[in-house]
C-alpha cells in the first residue's frame, strides 16, 4: 500500500468541505486530492485519467447531480470506486438505499469531525465504516426491530412516491376532493384514500394543505 490515502471531496457547501479538508490534514496518511461543489463535477473529476482517489467523500444534496445521481453513474459506467457518504439524513431508508448503491461507508456531518479520519482509513483497506448512530440502525434492522423515522431529503421521498400516487397528489393541489379525484382516475372512493392517507404518510404532513404546499414547493405542479 502507498504511503498516502488520497482523497476527494464533494459538498455543496465550500465551508463544509473547508472544514473536511481541516479535518483530514491532521492527519499525515491522508492527503486531499481535489473536492468538488456538484455531482456533475465529481463525474467529470472521476472522467479523468489523471485522476485518482482511494476515497470520495461525498455528500447527497447537490446541485446538477446529486449523490444518488454520482453512485448511479458509477455503477452504470462499472467505475470501482470507494465512497464515504457524509450526509445530514440519518434515514435508515436512505442509508440502505446508499448501500445497495455501492458505497462503503456512512456518517452523518454532526460526527464528522470524530469519525471522518477512521472512516477514511477502514474504507481504504477494503472495509466499511458507519458512524454509531447509523450501525445502530442497520444493527435494529438486521434484528427485525422498529426503527425510527429519520431525515430524509426531499427527492428521496419524492422517488417513493408511485405514478397512482403522484396522479393523485397533483389533482389534490387542484381542489379535487376524494370522489372528483376518484370519477378523473377511475377509482373506488376508498382506493383515493388509501392513496392520500400513504401521502400524508410518506410526506410527513397532516392534511391536503400540507400536501398542496409539498407539491408546489417540489415543483411537483
């Protein structure tokens, strides 16, 4: 094995990444190689030859291409690549999502600053990495325990939703109540409202206002 673990970076955020990067130059086997401020850029960094990293670190949220969207184009174009997700969601759905995905590791950014440097090591031999909290949450999966509802981001729960769901979301934010929305889509009456009562569910928000303010705020409408 070299002498370095190289590494690259990828938020949103620069003063995120600059207190990654902080973080990570405490340590003399690490070395930064780069950071990227959207997906688009971490594809394009990844593209080149001349580029190497033994670890991403890489958040979900970002412009032009998100995380899902980067692990995605990975997996599509068979690029080998060991990646660290650091995120604000602590989702087990998204955790899980991540994993089928093809990263090696996960830690939400309030235990970044305490884990970062073993994750990056662990995930470089080869191994995987999850901070406390979410090893507590794949442990009570994995044991068939209830889990805890955690944060999501909003396309995450926007890509649960089904076409049944969506159709009815958007005649929801045109006033339709449950029988118009039942005659427009050709459904029973309480077909319509197990579809809004998965809604209100899935979206995390108490009635119809709450939906149309989802909608709108999503560009869903």
């Amino acid at each position: 094995m070299k002498d370095k673990i190289y590494v690259h970076v990828a938020d949103d955020h620069k003063i995120v990444i600059d207190g990654i990067i902080a973080v990570l130059n405490t340590d003399k086997d690490i070395e930064i190689r780069g950071y990227s401020l959207t997906g688009k850029e971490v594809t394009t960094w990844f593209d080149n030859d001349l580029n190497e990293a033994d670890v991403l670190v890489l958040d979900i949220t970002m412009p032009i291409l998100d995380g899902i969207g980067v692990l995605k184009y990975f997996k599509k174009n068979r690029i080998k690549q060991n990646v660290i997700i650091l995120s604000s969601y602590d989702d087990i759905k998204i955790v899980q999502e991540m994993l089928s995905l093809g990263c090696k590791g996960y830690i939400t950014k309030n235990n970044a600053g305490e884990y970062i440097i073993d994750a990056i090591k662990a995930v470089a031999k080869g191994e995987q990495y999850f901070s406390p909290n979410i090893q507590r949450q794949l442990l009570k999966t994995l044991a068939g325990q209830q889990v805890e509802e955690g944060a999501l981001p909003e396309d995450f729960l926007i890509e649960t939703l089904t076409d049944r769901e969506l159709d009815v979301l958007k005649l929801i934010t045109k006033q339709f109540n449950t029988s118009e929305i039942a005659d427009a889509l050709s459904l029973g009456v309480s077909t319509v409202d197990t579809y809004r009562k998965s809604l209100l569910k899935k979206l995390k928000v108490k009635n119809a206002v709450g939906l149309a303010m989802y909608a709108v705020k999503n560009k869903i409408v």
